[in-house]
C-alpha cells in the first residue's frame, strides 16, 4: 500500500491530519481550510480512512467463503467495523 501507515489523527483544533507520536516524528497529511460544521465531519472521515480500510481488508478476506467460515468471525469483524465508523462520524 502506498498510502501513510499507521494511525491517521486530528489536532486538537481540528485544522490538520496527521500522523507520528512526538514532534519529531509527526507528519503532516491534510490542512483544513475551513471550519464549518461540514469540514468538521470531512476532517472525521478523512482521519479515519485506515480504520475503514482495515475493516474492509478484513471482510474481504470472508468474501465467498462458506457461511459457517465467515459467522466464526462476524464478532470481531463487527469490533473493528463499529469503531471505525465510530472514528469516522463522532
């Protein structure tokens, strides 16, 4: 995968995403513009694409298997799922 690896987060004034755990390793991916209410949820959606993505990773790797396979995971498909949607939209 080509895009910025690990966790994807939002200053605390929400005007930038960005990635790293100390101010040396930070790296900025996206400046906001705008702070309108929409923005705010762009900003949400955006930090939270490699939470989605992983989410999908994972539920295509059931994709056409039996159903018996697929339920044996449905519980931790739906963990990860509900908290990326939860990054995405709160």
């Amino acid at each position: 995968m080509k895009h910025t690896k690990g966790e994807w987060k939002i200053t605390q004034d929400g005007t930038q995403i960005y990635t790293g755990d100390n101010p040396t390793n930070v790296k900025v991916m996206c400046d906001i513009c705008t702070r309108t209410e929409e923005s705010k949820a762009n900003t949400k959606l955006i930090a939270a694409a490699p939470d989605l993505l992983k989410t999908l990773i994972e539920i295509n790797k059931y994709a056409g298997v039996s159903p018996d396979r697929f339920s044996d995971h449905i519980d931790s498909i739906h963990i990860i799922s509900k908290e990326a949607i939860k990054k995405a939209t709160e």
